[in-house]
C-alpha cells in the first residue's frame, strides 16, 4: 500500500521547505492565508492548522494584523 501525503502535511511540507531553503528569509512574511488558501486549492482551516504547526515547530512567528 502506497503512503498518500494529506492535503495538511503537503502544505505544511512545502511552506516548511520554503522556508529552509531560505526562499522566506528571517523577518520577511509569509504570504496571507488567502493567499496560501488560493495557492494550494485548501481551506482555510487547513493553512491555519499549517500555520500554527510551523509556529509550534520556531519556524514562524505569527503577530495579528
């Protein structure tokens, strides 16, 4: 049986990888999570559920608007 990748760990991977690779640099932002949620076709439950998984992991820092 092949492991299927959820919608959650892809976008959590891709930001994840996004980020490590320094495509986002320290004190640059994320896009939006409209923004994200348009990207990659999700809800916006699931990028803010990515979001706050790369925030747990010391990836991100999220401040409200």
């Amino acid at each position: 049986m092949e492991h299927q990748e959820t919608k959650f760990s892809f976008v959590y991977n891709e930001v994840k990888q996004r980020i490590l690779n320094g495509q986002v640099l320290p004190g640059n932002s994320l896009p939006s999570s409209r923004m994200l949620c348009d990207q990659y076709h999700e809800s916006r439950y699931t990028v803010t559920r990515v979001e706050d998984s790369l925030k747990k992991a010391g990836l991100i820092a999220l401040q409200p608007r």
